[in-house]
C-alpha cells in the first residue's frame, strides 16, 4: 500500500470553521482547528485552500496574515517574515522546495467552509 493509499483509506473529521461569505477572497484569515491554527484563503476563482498557519522558516502563526498572489500558475502565499512564496495546492516553498507546509482539505458545504483533519 502506497502512502497516498493509506492517507486515502484514513477517516477524515470536519470541522465547521467559517462562512464562505465571510471569507474576503485572497485576504486570509486564521482558525483554530483541532488544537493548531490553519491559514485559510478563499481565492477570486472561488477556491478555498487551508495550510499551516506556522511558517517554517521564523516558527510563528502568521501566515493568515501573509499576502496571496500568483506565481506562474500556482497560487501562493507569502510569509509576511522572510517573504517565501507556499504554493497552496501543495504547501511547497518556491524558494526552497525541501520544505512544505501541511495542506488541509476544505470543503464548502451549505455556505459553511469546512475544513479536514485526520479522524
């Protein structure tokens, strides 16, 4: 069994975070879920991406407070510390790709975004 295959086959717990209207798309806000804070950012497309909100470079929760963009194809987001550029679809940093933040899934359901955690 692959790693993918066993992170598929793990139950997922959903937790009631936010209202999608809430939300101002690319500002982020922040959220306590499951004991740690989650950055999350609704997009101009209508996307919503939730990642660490701890940015692994200074070791403080300030992601929510970073600056959304693009960057080729990707949306990032930018440490408002050290300025490295997440790619949200993946939690990879651009500029040093041996480190990624953990990506959560989200879901919008009934005008409620909900994000997930291992159950």
């Amino acid at each position: 069994m692959t790693v993918l295959a066993v992170r598929q086959s793990c139950p997922v717990q959903w937790t009631e975070v936010c209202g999608y209207d809430d939300m101002v798309p690319e500002r982020p806000v922040a959220a306590l879920v499951d004991a740690g804070q989650v950055a999350i950012v609704r997009l101009h497309d209508g996307g919503v991406h939730a990642v660490d909100n701890r940015d692994p470079f200074s070791g403080a929760n300030v992601l929510a407070r970073g600056i959304v963009g693009t960057a080729g194809d990707a949306h990032v987001l930018v440490s408002p510390m050290f300025k490295q550029c997440f790619d949200l679809r993946t939690g990879v940093c651009l500029d040093d790709p041996a480190v990624r933040l953990t990506v959560h899934p989200v879901q919008v359901v009934d005008g409620q975004v909900l994000i997930g955690t291992p159950g």
